[in-house]
C-alpha cells in the first residue's frame, strides 16, 4: 500500500475550503462518485452499527425546494452532488440483530460466538441515557458527523469540493424528503463538485486557531 | 496537486479499522504525529469557531489511569499516541470575538467587513436551543467528531492505525486531565499508533452494510 506522504495529504486539506459557489457545469464523474459513496459508507461508528442512511439529492426539482429550506444557499442547486446525512431516529434490538447477521454473513462466524456482543449491544441501545451523549439523538447524530468527516476528507484526496452546510431548516427537510416516515431525520448537509473560478472565498488564506492552540500536551 | 486515485483511497480506508491490540514497541515518528495534529486542526467546523481542544496524553501514570477510567482497554496505555477530543462547553460572545480577530490577522482583513458575520455568530451562540441539535453541547460535541473523523482518515492515508474509543467515563477523565476547569469536556478518545501482529480483529474482514442499503438516491 503506497500511503501519502505527510505533505501531501496536508496540500489537499489545506485545498480544501467550504465551497460558497460551485461551477454548475461541473460534474463529478460517475466512477469517482461511487467512490466517494464508498469512502462515506466505510466510516467507522459506534459498534460499527451505522446508525445512518445517506440521501444523494439528484433530482433538480428537489433541490430547487431544499435551496428553499436552506436560506436560499445556491450550493443546492449548483453543487454537482448534494448528500443528506441523516440518522437513524431509533436504533433498536432488531437493528442490532440485523447487524449481528451482517457480521455472520461478511465473516463467515458462527452466530452462536456473536451472543455475547449481541446482548451487550442490544443492552446499550435499550438504555439511551447510557450511550455516549446521553440520549438516543445525541448518539446517533454524532456518528453522522464521523461519516461527514471521512466524506469530506475522502472528496479533498480526489480533488473534489465540497460544503458542509448545517444551515437548513429540519422539519421542511424531513416533509420535502419524507424521512421519518422511513426512520430517518436530517442532520447535516454534504455538497459536492467544483469551486467555482470566481468563489471569492477560494483565494482567501484558510483560518484556523493555532495548531499549539487547540493541541495541547500532557 | 498530485490526488490520489479513487482505488488508492479506498485501498487506505479498507485497511483501516479499530484496533483492539497496538504494538507497544512502535511509536509513531515524530514529524509523522505533528502532520497528524496539523490535519486534525484542519477540520472544518460549524462558523469555522473550532469550539474543541485536542489532548495528547503522553504521561504514562496519566494513560494507566486513563485505562482504568475505560473498561481498562489496553489500547489506553499500548498505542503509540492518545489524543483526547474535547468540546468546549460553553462558546461565547468573546470566543467569537477571538476568532474574528483571528481572521482580521488571517486575511489581513478590516475588522469593519466582518462586524455583520460577527453579530450573526454572536447571535448564534447566544441562542444555543437555536443551534442545529438544539443544545450548546449537542452542537458542540458534533463538531468534534468531525474532527475525529479527519484524525481517522488523516492516519489512515498515512498508515497509521487508529481506535476510536467512546467507551470510558467522562467525569473521571475529567477529574484525571482536569479538563472541565479549563472551559472543557472529553467526547471522545482517538488511540493511534501501530496493530500488534497477533490482533484477533486485524486479518477479519470488514463488516459494513452493503453501500446500496445506506446511500439512496431520489
């Protein structure tokens, strides 16, 4: 495996901007986008049970209507991807069950030896003011900000821009995509395509504390 | 910019997953851990505010009690570095007031441009129920998985093995880092360094919903 050297991988975050104004002429190609899906997908979570669903926005009337719940903000309509994380508003023993056979299938193991994780897990999700955050919600829409995480950084090792945009309004999200009816509610928003050339953002210097600011040793 | 394939990034995210045996003889060079550090500072965050500090817990009496305040996870004393997510508890008027006068030094801006963008986030702020997850700390602890998302893929492109751990007590971290006194709260620990040859987990293969069950498309 060739890894990156460390200059490389800081050129592309450094790359990396919120993208205020996409070129809506250009589109992400169809191979690299799958890949992107893929990276989103191979985020890690908590027990790995991928508390999420992520909606790729493609059709433009629909876009026009979320532009509308999102402050008007023209990444919707002009960014070449739109994907919607959402998290799962529940995640229950039958859930867990369903991973516990995911895990029996991908690895060929004997459900019998999974009994123990499984009763842990199912335990877990049983007592929300247990998990990590305190609540169900909390829990389940941090996970999505890890997918998000490794969303962005995976579009930056392409050569792909992206906007993470939190500025929208929930419920209209929710009646525009029908998501709870499905299990699901919105959490934050991943734009993806190509910087426009006149971005007035794009030129700016990025700002960012100092790295001896926010990291500190003990 | 030289980016990476599409096969190249996967290959790196495949290979990535939580460690549960470091090697505790391999140590992470040093120019390698401070490009790691850089990446984590370069997550982006709601505003750009970065409301999180990142602990790196060298102190060996320090980690053995970290352990013991995380189901005594071996990951807490064996691998190579231990970074601490923290949020911030409380943003502020004078938190965004910092950050303001970081851009003007920055971007070599007039603070004047910016005094409507700084009432927005003051406004913001101010209003906590008003924040997208509807609380000071969900918002907050959200960011901060953003950044542990990019501390994961950062290590991963550089092959580094990661463990993300979420299992411990948050008020013992506290009493032991003495992080509360400081304006912070511990979220989430990222353990870093190098797989053991003989972890159990390292030769499994990856249990992930298959893509077409977690992204759709409408």
């Amino acid at each position: 495996m060739r890894s990156l050297t460390a200059a490389d991988l800081l050129e592309h975050l450094n790359w990396r901007y919120a993208v205020k104004k996409f070129d809506p002429a250009k589109k992400i190609p169809a191979d690299t986008w799958a890949a992107i899906e893929q990276a989103t997908a191979l985020a890690p979570s908590s027990y790995g049970l991928q508390p999420w669903r992520f909606l790729v926005v493609n059709d433009p009337t629909i876009r026009t209507k979320l532009r509308t719940a999102s402050w008007n903000q023209s990444q919707l309509t002009d960014a070449s991807h739109i994907l919607v994380f959402c998290r799962k508003i529940v995640v229950t023993a039958s859930d867990v069950e369903a991973y516990v056979q995911r895990i029996v299938e991908v690895r060929n193991a004997p459900a019998a030896s999974l009994e123990d994780y499984k009763k842990m897990m199912a335990g877990s999700v049983a007592n929300p003011a247990g998990l990590p955050g305190g609540s169900m919600e909390t829990w389940t829409r941090s996970q999505t900000y890890i997918a998000l995480g490794f969303f962005m950084s995976a579009c930056a090792m392409l050569g792909v821009d992206t906007c993470p945009m939190e500025g929208f309004d929930p419920a209209k999200y929710d009646e525009i995509l029908g998501l709870s009816k499905q299990g699901y509610l919105p959490v934050v928003v991943g734009a993806a395509g190509y910087r426009a050339s006149d971005d007035w953002l794009a030129t700016l210097p990025k700002v960012r504390a100092r790295v001896a600011d926010v990291v500190k040793h003990v």
